[in-house]
C-alpha cells in the first residue's frame, strides 16, 4: 500500500495526568516486565516505535517487509500488541504488520485524555496511519478491536482495505448488561470468595473464563488486572443496519464456540442479517480470543480472505 514516509517519533515525556494510569510506580514496572518478557519472546523481527497524535502516543510493534501490504492488529481491551505474538509469524510473511496498543488502555503508549466517542477513535486510528505513512490498509480486530477496525470502515472508508472481526463488542449488538456484570458484578464476588476462602491469587484470564495458549501474555494480563488504576475507553456502539450495509470493505466475522458474550451461531445469522455482504465462521474449541485459542486456524482463515479476490468477497 501507498506510504508517505517514515515514522514520526512522538514525544518520550508521559503527562502526569496521563491514560492508562498505573496505581503506583511498582505497578508500572511490573506490568512494563511483563510486557517486554512478551515481547522478548516475538517470534520474527520487530521495530518498536511510537508514532504522534493529538491524543497523545501510540506504541506499535512493527514486523513484515517493508513495501508489502498494510495489516493493523486491534487487541481486545488491555489486550495490546503482544496479543498476536501467536499470530505474528504467519501474518507477517506477505504483509507489513502493525500490532498496536489502543490509546489510553494498557499498553506503553498513552492519551493525555480521554477519548469521548467512536469518532475521536476513528480519527486517532487515522492520524496513526498517517504517522505510519499508510493510506489505506487492511485491519484485524478483536473484541473492543474488532468494534474499533469496523468502526474506521464506516467513518473513514478509503482508508480500510479489508476487516476482520474477531468476536467483536457492540457492532451487531449491544452487550452492555453482560459488560457490566463482569467488571462491576463477577470481579467483586470472585474475589469476595477468595477472601472469605482464605485462598486469595492474583486475578488471572481463568477469571474470564478463558485459557489462553500463550502464557507469556497470560502472565501480562495478570499483571495488567492489578497495575492499572484508570483507563480510557467507551462503550462499543452498534452501528445502524444502513451503516453496516453501506460499508464498502470487505469483512469477514470469525466467532470461537466458546464465546460467552453471546451464542455463536446466533450471532453471526444476525451479523449477516444486518450487513448481507459480511462473510463469517464459528471456529470451533475457540473462546473470546480465537486468535490465541486457535492459532493456526484462525491466522489460515485471516489470510485466506485477504487473499481472496474482491468480486468473490
């Protein structure tokens, strides 16, 4: 894809008042160890950079030849770039990637605010392009990732080549309730139990009800759970039945058949319901995060729609 330069370097000096907030500097480190434990073990040759917006700084971890085509990887939230240390290897080969942190989550980079709505992530994911030096690309998200590349295709649709969606919140249909109840609900009572049990741990992705294969990044997400004070995010909207059917990009919608945000197979008969063109797969011994979970079959069924032709998309 079309490039119009290099990388800016954004500003090194994190505000105090800063997004993501870390409850204490021993906090900070921790959860910066285990990133770069995570990142030590990336599979394939990397740059690490920051690239300038005017919300602040994004942290991306860069890897594939250079003048091949663009692909962004969205994590879920706190998920960040590290969460497609499974992938990375396979979809590298024929593309340039760029794993990002979101703004104002987890991650190394940071928001000197927070963003307001879907169109401040959407024109922060632009501004990030144009500090990659990329027009148009092609994006895979997951989770509140999966809301944020669908989300581009609507506002900024000559920027996005090509979507897939990993198990995305909001998009098709709202989960607010079932959000809600794990943050505010099942965290509390878990560790509720724990106390009066005597048998208290340190918050894990079991918690979640999920098991991840990679448990460099399972142990960053535990330290994530208790660095993290303050963040930036919003609720993953669901856009109308005319947006989803006026978006141009190509997508693709892959559901593990142990996600337990919804049922599997409803949802991607409403998904297709709600944008006719959308193509999608339930994968199979899969959870929240396929990618992870399943590896090897879900990076096959990404590249094969990217490489698939448009007409046949």
């Amino acid at each position: 894809m079309a490039r119009t330069g290099t990388p800016p370097q954004a500003s090194t000096t994190r505000p105090p008042d800063a997004l993501p907030a870390f409850k204490s500097e021993p906090a900070r480190e921790r959860f910066v160890a285990a990133y770069d434990a995570a990142l030590g073990e990336w599979p394939v040759p990397y740059e690490a950079f920051e690239v300038a917006t005017e919300f602040g700084s994004t942290h991306v971890v860069a890897s594939g030849p250079a003048d091949a085509p663009s692909l962004l990887l969205l994590p879920s939230f706190a998920g960040t770039a590290v969460a497609w240390r499974l992938n990375i290897a396979a979809l590298s080969r024929d593309h340039r990637v760029y794993a990002i942190d979101v703004i104002g989550q987890p991650g190394k980079g940071w928001a000197h605010r927070r963003l307001r709505d879907r169109r401040e992530y959407a024109r922060w994911l632009a501004q990030l392009l144009d500090g990659l030096g990329v027009h148009r690309a092609s994006m895979v998200g997951c989770s509140f990732g999966g809301f944020l590349a669908l989300n581009q295709a609507s506002l900024t649709p000559e920027r996005v080549e090509r979507v897939v969606l990993i198990s995305p919140v909001g998009t098709f249909a709202s989960q607010y309730w079932k959000l809600i109840y794990s943050a505010r609900i099942k965290r509390p009572l878990l560790n509720l139990v724990r106390r009066l049990r005597r048998t208290p741990h340190a918050p894990s992705m079991a918690d979640l009800g999920m098991r991840p294969r990679d448990e460099r990044w399972a142990a960053l997400m535990a330290a994530t759970m208790s660095s993290f004070a303050q963040v930036s995010v919003i609720n993953p909207a669901v856009l109308g039945r005319g947006e989803l059917r006026a978006i141009r990009a190509p997508a693709l919608l892959l559901i593990g058949d142990g996600e337990r945000l919804y049922d599997a197979a409803t949802m991607l008969q409403y998904a297709r319901r709600r944008m006719p063109r959308l193509q999608g797969r339930v994968v199979a011994g899969a959870d929240h995060i396929a990618a992870m979970a399943q590896p090897e079959q879900v990076q096959e069924l990404i590249l094969q729609f990217l490489r698939s032709d448009t007409a046949a998309a």
